[in-house]
C-alpha cells in the first residue's frame, strides 16, 4: 500500500515536472514557428506594396493611371470611347401571344 502510494506520488511529480513542462514547450515551438512564417508572408507581402508606391511616385504611372482610370487627356488629344454593340432584335414567332410583343421589344 505505501508502495502504490508512493509510486503515485512519483507518478505525479514526474507527470508535473517533465510532461506539462514538455508540452507546454512543444506547444509555443510551433506558435512561433507559424508567427515566424506569417511574419515572413508579411515582409514579403510589404515589400511589394514599397515597390507599388514607389511606382505610384513617377509621372508615367500617374498619367497612365489617370488616362486608364479616369480618361484623362492632354491637351490636344481627342479622346475616344468604343460602345459595345447593341443587342440582337429578338425574333419571335408571329402567332398568339407573340403577336406584336417583338416590335415592342425591338423599339
């Protein structure tokens, strides 16, 4: 009996010394570890938009912008806007209830 219980004991100890501890480090191993790669995705992720804004600096990508964006002009340029064609007429049988329905539709 004092055997058992003194091995519990040891059990114990053993289990709050050594495996919890383990774990626990184990545990922020790999939360450091994903901060780690996130940290990088971010690095990575910050120097392309330095890159982007130091593009968005220079006079040919804000007159590119501004012409793309905003339709934008210099003086003595014309500019022009292409329309998309117009739909197809609808065709439609010429027998009830069709009947006039498809000179309304191709008004």
């Amino acid at each position: 009996m004092l055997g058992a219980l003194l091995a519990s004991i040891l059990l114990v100890g053993f289990l709050l010394l050594a495996v919890f501890p383990t774990r626990t480090f184990l545990a922020q191993r790999a939360a450091t570890s994903s901060a780690r790669t996130e940290l990088d995705d971010l690095d990575r992720r910050n120097q392309a938009l330095e890159r982007r804004m130091d593009r968005l600096q220079t006079p040919e990508e804000i007159e590119r912008l501004a012409r793309e964006q905003y339709g934008l002009v210099r003086p003595g340029e014309e500019a022009y806007a292409i329309l998309p064609p117009p739909p197809p007429a609808v065709e439609l049988p010429d027998v009830w209830p069709f009947v006039g329905v498809a000179d309304h539709l191709n008004r």
